[in-house]
C-alpha cells in the first residue's frame, strides 16, 4: 500500500510539472514583430547631411516542439545595419526556458547560452549567464548587435499561420538534429 501512495505522489508530481511546462509553453508560443525606423550613418557626409533611415523589424519565433523544449528564432536589427540571428531549442528549467549551444564558443570562452524568461508582459532574452558576466552570444551579432536584456512586449505576440514553413525550414531541422545529440540533454 505504501508503494502504491508514493507511486500516485509522483504520478501528481509528474503530472503537476508537465502542467506547469505546458503553461508556460502556450503563455509564450507565437510570434513577436516589432517593426521601427532604423538608420545607417554615411562615413564622411558634409554638415547638414541627413543620415539614411529604413524601416527594420525584430521578429521572435517561438514554437513547442515537445514536452520539455521550444524552438526560436530571434532575428533583431541595430543600428548601422548590424544584427542578430539565433535559432535552437531551449529546455525549460524552472521559470524559463534555456538554450545552450552545443559548439564551442570561437574565441574559447562560455558557448552561447540564451535564456528566454516570460514574464506578465513581456519575454526576456538574455546571454549572460549572471548580471556582471560578459555576452556569451556576442559571435551571433554584428558589432552593435546584443542579445543582453532584450525584451520583446507580449502585446506584440500573434499565432504563427506559417507553421509548416517553420517546421521544413533549415534552422528547425538544424535544431532538432542538434537536440538529437547527447551533448544536447545538458
């Protein structure tokens, strides 16, 4: 009888963790776009000059892919042209969802580690692994580029209609064939 109650507790546990990832998947699953006016500076243009200005979009993808991982694809845009793209799956570990690069970092220090934490408004992204670290993400973006402390609103999220477009693209197949590997389940 015993044995029995401290199955049905774990089977409860169980059932309450799975409750709380499927949660916090469905809170956050869509996509994000925020569309703004972006500029470029002219090395060497005369006084009065104006810079020339476009229009640019950040777009956060984010989709579930099985009971414990998401996949994303963050595409921001900075000034000058510079950007960032990351794509990959993330597990989700107690309040947030994380993703850890299963390569090597190039120039030898902490490999990409992203953090993406929903909160009541927005979902926050963030490569440092504490407040004071540096970037661990940095080979991901262009020279003004940063996926440090970046928020995009939940106001801005809408239902991606283009599932299988994600689902047959090459960073999703990528992710998922990355996942695969034994170094993934860290």
């Amino acid at each position: 009888m015993k044995a029995f109650l401290i199955l049905i507790a774990f089977a409860i546990h169980a059932a309450a963790a799975d409750t709380s990832t499927a949660a916090a998947m469905k809170s956050i699953e869509g996509v994000y776009k925020e569309r703004f006016m972006n500029g470029v500076i002219t090395p060497g243009k005369q006084a009065g000059e104006q810079d020339t200005f476009y229009q640019a979009e950040n777009i956060l993808e984010i989709v579930r892919h099985d009971d414990e991982h998401i996949y994303f694809r963050v595409r921001l845009h900075y000034y000058n042209g510079h950007m960032c793209g990351l794509s990959g799956m993330a597990r989700h570990e107690g309040a947030r969802f994380i993703y850890r690069s299963p390569e090597a970092a190039v120039d030898g220090g902490e490999p990409c580690t992203l953090t993406i934490t929903p909160s009541g408004d927005a979902v926050t992204m963030n490569d440092r692994i504490s407040p004071t670290s540096g970037a661990t993400c940095k080979s991901e973006c262009g020279f003004r580029g940063s996926l440090s402390d970046v928020s995009m609103p939940m106001k801005l999220r809408r239902p991606i209609r283009y599932m299988e477009r994600i689902l047959n693209s090459r960073q999703y197949k990528h992710a998922v064939e990355q996942l695969a590997t034994p170094q993934a389940t860290k």
